[in-house]
C-alpha cells in the first residue's frame, strides 16, 4: 500500500470514528436526558462509537482476507460487528445505562447495513482483481 492510500484510508477511519462519536454520542444523551446517568451513558457511546467507527472496518478487512470462501462474507459482515455491538452493550451496563437497547439502537440499524454494504464492496473489489487482463494487441 502506497503511502498516500494508507494516509487516505487513516483519515477515512478517523472521519468515520469522529461521526459515529457525535451521531451516537447525542444520540445516547437524547434517550438518556434527564436521568443522573446521561452524561456517562453518552460519554461511553460516543467514545466507544468512536473506537468501533475507526477499527471495526480494519477488523473486517482483516477479517475478511483470512476467512475463506463461502464463510468469508457472512463472517466479516457479521462477527465483527456483533462482538463490537456486545462491547458497546457491555460498556453501557458498566456505567449504569438505564435502557441499554434504546441507546444503542442507532447503532443496530445504521451500523448492520453498512457494514454488510462494505462486505459487499470488498467481495466486488476481490471479483475485480481477480478478473483477467484482457490481451493487448
């Protein structure tokens, strides 16, 4: 990997850490407010959303170029994130989070697709590269 693609591919993971943060974070405020635990309970999620934004799609990568095929895609598009999913859960009950599916939720529904969005595309980009040169002339 070219210096510039690893600077570009860091950034992107840095973007994608630094929304899920804010998106998540507010979000985990939002249906905790009013409860002595919301500043915690968004805190954790926007710090752990944070992590799993910025590594979870280098865990799939990973993922996804050690597992062979057919178990390559159901396994990349899914553990991962289920074990992310589990931390989240895990950090929420640690610092008391009231209704620990409602604040993660955003992450289930936004989070589920995406990453079997980005399986699909690393599956595409595995066809291309596999493809034959067609010949010169």
């Amino acid at each position: 990997m070219q210096n510039s693609d690893k600077e570009s591919k860091n950034r992107r993971m840095f973007i994608t850490g630094i929304l899920s943060a804010i998106i998540y974070g507010l979000w985990a405020y939002y249906v905790n407010q009013g409860l002595p635990t919301a500043l915690a309970s968004s805190l954790a999620q926007a710090i752990s959303s944070f992590i799993g934004g910025y590594l979870v799609a280098g865990i799939i990568e990973f993922t996804f170029s050690i597992t062979p095929k057919p178990w390559r895609f159901p396994v990349s598009a899914f553990i991962p994130y289920a074990i992310t999913l589990s931390i989240y859960a895990l950090v929420h009950k640690l610092v008391g989070t009231p209704d620990i599916l409602s604040t993660i939720l955003p992450n289930i529904i936004i989070g589920t697709p995406y990453f079997i969005l980005y399986c699909i595309k690393l599956e595409k980009n595995d066809a291309l590269l596999l493809r034959p040169e067609p010949p010169t002339v």
